[in-house]
C-alpha cells in the first residue's frame, strides 16, 4: 500500500519538492538581508531618535516582502487541501478505479488510513520546513515590530502553521468524500478554508484565554501618549499599543475621573498651541482608559492551543472518513 500510494503521489510530491526548494533558498537570502540590515542600522544605534527612525525604516523597507512570505504560508495549506486533499479519493471514484482498489485484499479503511497518513505527514513535512525558515528569516523584523500576535505572522510562524496544514488537507478529503466529485470538493474547500482564516483570527483567537483587563492613566509625557480621537462629540484613544502584547481594541474611551466619557467641551480649557502643553493638561484631570491585551508571555501557549486544536478536529474528520467509507458511495 505504501508503494502504491508513492506512485500514485510522486508527481505531486516531486513538484511540491521543488518549489519548496525554490522557496526556501528565496527565505534564506531574505533572512540573511534582513541580519545584515539590522546589524548595520539598528544593532549599533545611539541615540533614541536615531533608533526610532532606523527601526521605521527598517520595518517599511521589508513590510512588502514579508507581507508576501507570510502570504504563502497561509495560502500553502489551502493549495495542499485543494490538490492533495480533495482528490484523494474523488480521482478514485472519477476514474471508477476505487472499484478494483476496494475489492483486493486491502479493506477500505486500510486503503484511506495509508493515504492520509503518507500525505499527511508530506503535508508536515512541506509546511514545516517553510515555517521553520520563515520563522528564522523573519525574525530581526519581528523582533523590531513586536507584534507576533497579527493576524499574519501568527499563522505564518512556528508550530501553528503545521496544524493549520493538517487539518486543511483532511477536511478536504472529508469534503471530497461527501461530494464524491474534485471540482466542487476543491471549490467547497477553498470556501471553508477562507472562512476558517477570518473566523480564526478574529473571533476564536483573541478569546483562548480571558484577556487582561487593565486601567491606563493619561501620560504626560508626549512621546508616550495615545493616539486621540474625536467622534461625535468624545475622545478616544486609537492604536494603542503595548509592547510585545497584543491589545484587542482598535480604539477605546477616553475616561475622566467618574469614569464617564471625556467630551470635547471637558477639555476645552486645554491649550493648544503645541501637543506637549495639551497632553500635559489632560494628564493633570486625571484621564484614563481602559484596556483588554493578551500578554507577550503567552505567545507559545496560543501557538501550542491553536496547534492542538487543528490537530483535534483533523482527527475527528479522519475518524469521519474512516467511518463514512465503509458505507457505499454510490
């Protein structure tokens, strides 16, 4: 079974092979610009300003280029779905040929067992070596942005990549199984996976753990104060940020003391003429907001959950599979 299931998946094998070769020399040139770049210009810096300037430079010149990187490791898995997942056993059923493979002396749950283990750990093994270099490429510029939580360089770092490709290349085949039929089967994948990658981020992740909740008083020093924003009428902070952690609110209330919303009119006393006097003069009325942020300290733990967690359900749709195909397809 073994051997045949080579055969049957060398081509795709092969080709996978080498554009992961391809991809990966283009990662290594990448990583070793990226080290010289931060070697000269952000290693050696003195002065604050200078730093801050040379690490801006820094993340705006290679933004585009890991955007990209990371792109492929969140659109690697779903391609391994929709060509090795979902043909695995449509081809068979297509062709007719599951007749003859399912009336040998292998039974059914045999046959797919091999299949899913042999393509599954070649979907390991893809997604792992493109990680692994991502992670090391990547890692002066993320190092410098500190924001390892974003949407992209979460799934595109470490282990949760391995996960994500597992489980797209068995709900594929679960799909196909279901459809009985490769370009609908591709189609509903394609689908699922996208949906998948919004929900993920955005609506499963944030909440894995309870989030921090914690005050802010208004600095007064300008360089560490919010951004502010005005809307109808009341302030707001916008983007801010905590170093390493990954805050969950875009934009939040401006509080004052009572807890009640800062309008525009509560600080219409404050000077204008430079942003230091300004910031200064709401840090004196005792203005605050309130934060909700997963700590930088739990990067791993999220990256170890969301692992398991696509393991888990590639496990259940494998038990699926293995059950489904004892019944007849047709």
């Amino acid at each position: 079974m073994i051997w045949l299931t080579w055969r049957q998946f060398r081509v795709q094998a092969l080709a996978a092979a080498a554009a992961v070769a391809a991809i990966a020399i283009y990662f290594v040139i990448l990583g070793m610009q990226l080290r010289s770049s931060y070697d000269s210009d952000i290693a050696g810096c003195g002065a604050k300003d200078s730093c801050d300037t040379a690490k801006s430079f820094f993340l705006e010149q290679y933004e585009t280029q890991l955007t990209l990187a990371s792109i492929v490791l969140v659109v690697a898995p779903a391609l391994i779905g929709i060509f090795w997942g979902a043909p695995l056993i449509t081809r068979e059923v297509e062709t007719g040929t599951h007749r003859l493979v399912w009336n040998q002396s292998v039974t059914r749950a045999r046959w797919l067992t091999v299949k899913l283990l042999f393509v599954g750990l070649a979907s390991t093994a893809v997604i792992g070596v493109l990680s692994i270099l991502l992670t090391w490429a990547a890692s002066p510029y993320d190092q410098v942005e500190g924001a390892r939580f974003g949407a992209l360089a979460f799934i595109s770092r470490n282990i949760a990549p391995i996960g994500y490709a597992v489980f797209a290349f068995v709900l594929a085949t679960a799909i196909g199984l279901l459809t009985r039929r490769t370009m609908p089967a591709m189609a509903i994948t394609l689908a699922v996976l996208a949906v998948t990658q919004v929900l993920v981020p955005f609506v499963v992740r944030p909440y894995m753990q309870s989030p921090v909740k914690t005050t802010m008083a208004m600095s007064s020093d300008p360089t560490k104060a919010p951004s502010l924003v005005l809307a109808n009428g009341q302030m707001s902070i916008a983007d801010f940020s905590i170093p390493g952690a990954w805050v969950l609110d875009s934009r939040v209330k401006l509080l004052n003391s009572s807890g009640k919303p800062v309008t525009e009119k509560m600080i219409s006393d404050c000077p204008t003429r430079t942003f230091s006097e300004e910031v200064k003069c709401m840090a004196e009325k005792d203005l605050h907001f309130n934060v909700s942020y997963q700590p930088a300290d739990r990067y791993w733990t999220f990256q170890w959950i969301e692992l398991v967690g696509y393991l888990v359900l590639a496990g259940l749709l494998s038990l699926f599979c293995l059950r489904r195909i004892r019944q007849p397809l047709l």
